[in-house]
C-alpha cells in the first residue's frame, strides 16, 4: 500500500510539473515582458544567443533562459539574431522580440538638413551627432584647404558621390539610419535624393530655359532658394533670373556675393564687397556663378525649371520677408527709396 501511494505520489507530482512548466512555457510565449517604457538593447557583432539573453535580461525584462531559447528553436531564430542596436516596444512579447532581432529591424535615428543649408553647414551636422560613425575625411573637412577637400572628394568618390563640388549636390531633408552608420552612407542618401529629384524635374521643364544643364538647374536654384524663405515668391524671382539671363544682364544677387566672400563675411555688404572681383560676384560677372551656392530645396528647384512668365527684371525686400518686383529700374529705384533708404 505504502509502495502505490508513493507511486501514484510521484505521478501527481509530475503531473502538478508538467502542469507548470507548460503554464511556464506558455506564458513566456504570450505575456509581454516589456512592460512601462519601450527598452533599447543593443546587441555587438559576434555576440553569443546566452549574451544576447543575458543583455535582455540586464535590462530588467522576465525573460527566462531556457524557454527563451526553446521559443528561437521552435521559430527558427535561434541562429539569425542580428547585430544592431534596438528598441523593445511597450507590450512585445519573447516571440515578437526574437523576430524583431531576427528581422534586423534596428532602432532608427534621425538627422535634419534644412533648405538652404550649405554642404559646410552639412558636414558641421553630421560631425555633432553622436549616432553617426565618422570618418577623419569628414570630420576635418576643411574646403578651403586642397589637401583637405582632395582627400574629401576620395571619400566622396568611394561611396558612389562622383563630383567636383559638393555644394548643392546633396537634398535637404530628414534621413534616418540605423546607430553607427558611417557619415558618408547618410551623405549618399542625401545626394541619391537629390539625383533622383532634379534628374525628374529637368525631364518636365518648361521651353526656352536659358539653362544648359541639370547642374547648371540646381545652381540657380541655390540662388532662388537663399533669396526667398516664402514658397509662393520662389517662381517670381526665378522668372527674374531667367529673363536677366536670357537678356544677358548680370543677376546682381547678394546671396552669391556672400557665399564668395567665405569667412571673410560678418553679416554686412559693403560698397568694397560688391566692387570685388570672385567668381562668385554676380555684380561684376554676366551668368551663373561656378557651383551652387547652398542645398536647394525641391521647390526651389519646381521653380527655377518652371519660371513665372512677366516682364519683371527687379525685385527688392520689403522687410518682412516679402519682395516688390519691377519691370524697369524707375518703379525698382523707387521701390529700393520706400522700403530700403525709408524715403518716399
């Protein structure tokens, strides 16, 4: 008797076991074990399944070893983790952690390029963010320097960016990646972007541009977008620039002045500035300057392809971000007298 009620204890008590690893089990497999805020892991390349589990369970997730690693068996994740660093969202479970890792799907940062930004504002981004990895090319860019943008246009050239001057070269926009991601992989999104956009908008320009080229595009779009902030004034000043061109006057635009001054700029123009000759100095030169002289934005670019149609050959600023165009320099005189030298 004493030998069947230890057997039929034994059977209970495995039973009553099996009862509660099963209960274990599927609990592991439902219940989330992120719980509160989302967790960011990040897991190093060569990183082991057993360190992979114990960086999970550092951050305070119930994850148990072993159904953790039963889970990665049954769903064929045990051996495709991937490096990267993530982030666990609120309420995911073993399962949906594992496949997230699996996947690759690795937390993604983000860096911002504003319109008419120049490609030394660019690189001064990249350099500060510290989700970036950065390359010594980029990190002491100096394009003033010839060694310096030498050694800049072979980093350029080994990522597909094949140019002679980066300015303009590259969209402004939003771009994310994932941690790590070299500086010069971000710069080729922005430069494929703008590849794609102007290659896109010089296929539907309008007639008669006095415009050979989509880089010849892109320049006097950097010019259209360091005049303006205001989208709907972008085609007016475009047609200005178009018509001057066809006419072959000079564009005598400040912002061109500036970008060829350098470091030599305080904020001011002086009678000195616009009298000194620079590739750059559309008031002592008939044409587009050399290069673009920041990073145009897509509607900068609309706008310089698609020129309002007028007879405007003027434009000055109000100084409250607008513009007064004119067709003769009579009504530009007394426009410049009303809104710049406060006389009538």
């Amino acid at each position: 008797m004493q030998i069947k009620q230890l057997v039929a204890l034994s059977l209970i008590t495995l039973i009553f076991a099996g009862w509660a690893a099963g209960l274990s089990y599927v609990t592991a497999l439902t219940v989330p074990v992120v719980v509160g805020a989302p967790v960011t892991v990040e897991i190093a390349k060569g990183d082991s399944f057993d360190r992979i589990t114990g960086k999970l369970i550092a951050q305070k997730l119930a994850i148990k070893p072993l159904w953790f690693k039963c889970i990665a068996f049954r769903q064929n994740t045990y051996q495709r983790l991937k490096a990267g660093e993530y982030e666990l969202p609120v309420g995911a479970t073993v399962p949906q952690i594992l496949m997230l890792l699996a996947l690759g799907k690795t937390k993604q940062h983000a860096i911002t390029f504003p319109e008419g930004w120049a490609f030394k504002q660019f690189i001064e981004e990249l350099n500060k963010n510290q989700s970036i990895g950065h390359s010594a090319e980029l990190a002491s860019a100096a394009l003033g320097s010839i060694a310096d943008a030498s050694a800049l246009k072979k980093r350029l050239s080994a990522q597909g960016i094949d140019i002679e001057h980066p300015e303009g070269q590259f969209f402004p926009d939003t771009y994310y990646f994932a941690k790590y991601t070299q500086d010069v992989a971000v710069l080729k999104m922005a430069y494929d972007k703008m590849q794609r956009i102007i290659a896109h908008e010089w296929q539907y320009k309008a007639d008669g541009l006095p415009l050979k080229s989509p880089y010849e595009a892109l320049i006097l779009a950097s010019v259209i977008e360091k005049e303006t902030g205001q989208k709907s004034e972008r085609p007016q000043i475009a047609g200005v620039f178009t018509r001057r061109l066809q006419a072959g006057m000079m564009l005598q635009t400040d912002p061109t002045v500036i970008y060829g001054m350098g470091e030599l700029y305080h904020g001011n123009i002086s009678r000195q500035d616009l009298l000194t000759a620079t590739p750059y100095n559309t008031y002592q030169m008939i044409g587009l300057p050399p290069t673009p002289i920041a990073m145009p934005g897509q509607d900068a670019i609309h706008a310089a392809l698609h020129p309002d149609e007028g007879d405007s050959l003027y434009f000055v600023a109000r100084g409250d971000g607008s513009h007064v165009f004119s067709a003769t320099l009579a009504a530009h005189n007394q426009a410049v007298n009303l809104y710049q030298r406060n006389r009538p």
